[in-house]
C-alpha cells in the first residue's frame, strides 16, 4: 500500500472512531462539545492532586488578559464574549492561536455557531472590562465600544493594545475544558502600553 492508501485508511479510521481530522480546510461545523467521555483519571482513581492544591501552584504562573468575542449567529439577538486569561499563539506556519474554555460554560456553544471569533488583548487599565466579560447572564457589550473585526466581523473592542481575527480551525477535548484553534485571518496591534497581567487571583501590571 502507498503512502496515498495509507493515509486514506487512517483518516477513514480516524473519521469511524470520531477523532478529529485535518485535510487543511477549515471545517464546515464546529462540535461545541466533542468527544465528552474523556477522562485524564478514571472514576475509580484518585486524582493524584486536589483541585485547590492545582489552583494554588498554577496562581504562580502569570498570565495576559483577553477578551473573546464572536458576532452573532443566525437567530441570535446579538454578539458573544467572554474573558479569557489561557490564551496562547500556537503556529507560525500556518499561523494558529488557541484558547481554552471551560465546557460548561454557556458563551462557547454562541462561539461555536459562529464558526469565527476576535481576541481582545488587554491592556493595564482594563481591568474593569475585563470583569464586565467575567459575568455571567448580563449584557456584557453593554456601553462597551467596539467595531466589526475586518475579516469576520466579530467585535473588536475600541482601545484594546491588540487584536487577532480568527476562524475556528478545530475543537479539541482538555478534561473539563475544550482546546480551541483558531486560524488568524486579520490582527493589528497598537504598539504601545503595558498589557493587563493575572497573577495568583489578582490583576497587575509589569514593573519598572
């Protein structure tokens, strides 16, 4: 068998198990939620570490703030957002970004319909934008600024330091969260001020 057969009885494979294949276009439907059955420890194991001690030692790491945003699908009154600190460019070639989002939460699947998304970096004095996307159930867009994204049209907030549009290039399972790849399609950049840091459940900024 080629090298062509070959790949064709893996991708077929792949396809019959519902693991997630790649022919270089992007896909025509997102799965809000695949593959749920996924476990890192199985129900009869005891995690090696308690969520709080894996909160308390991954808090030393210090992150960017982001704020994802998606315009509205068909039959959806308006845009989605969410803020989101597990943001991280993936790919030069092609150039890919990925965001980790809970699966429980309910702004994804409105992502997901979309089939786009921006990412808003934040910059040192939004903190309070960033809280108004940490909510839950409220109108998170309300008196925020914001314009179409030049590519997909998802909202790209006013005054964020930089942005980056992208469409959904696949969907991958992360225990209780959900891998998201993103192909860039537009960014721009301001070029100037300090980004917006989250460190140990607290907001900062970079020192002098």
């Amino acid at each position: 068998m080629g090298h062509a057969g070959m790949a064709a009885t893996v991708v077929r494979y792949l396809r019959s198990v519902g693991s997630p294949t790649s022919t270089g276009a992007e896909p025509d439907r997102v799965d809000a939620l695949p593959r749920p059955d996924l476990r890192a420890v199985g129900e009869d194991e005891r995690a090696p570490v308690s969520p709080a001690e894996f909160r308390a030692v991954l808090g030393n790491f210090a992150s960017g703030v982001t704020v994802i945003t998606a315009p509205a699908a068909e039959g959806e009154e308006g845009p989605a957002g969410f803020a989101c600190q597990s943001f991280a460019s993936l790919s030069l070639d092609p150039p890919l970004v990925t965001f980790m989002v809970a699966r429980t939460s309910t702004t994804w699947p409105r992502i997901a319909r979309a089939g786009v998304f921006c990412v808003n970096v934040l910059g040192a004095e939004q903190g309070e934008l960033c809280r108004s996307f940490a909510v839950s159930g409220a109108d998170k867009f309300a008196g925020v600024a914001h314009r179409p994204a030049p590519v997909t049209g998802s909202p790209q907030l006013d005054e964020v330091p930089a942005w980056i549009d992208c469409r959904i290039h696949a969907v991958h399972t992360g225990g209780d969260h959900l891998i998201v790849v993103g192909r860039v399609v537009a960014m721009g950049a301001a070029g100037e001020g300090d980004p917006l840091l989250f460190h140990k459940g607290r907001f900062g900024r970079l020192a002098d």
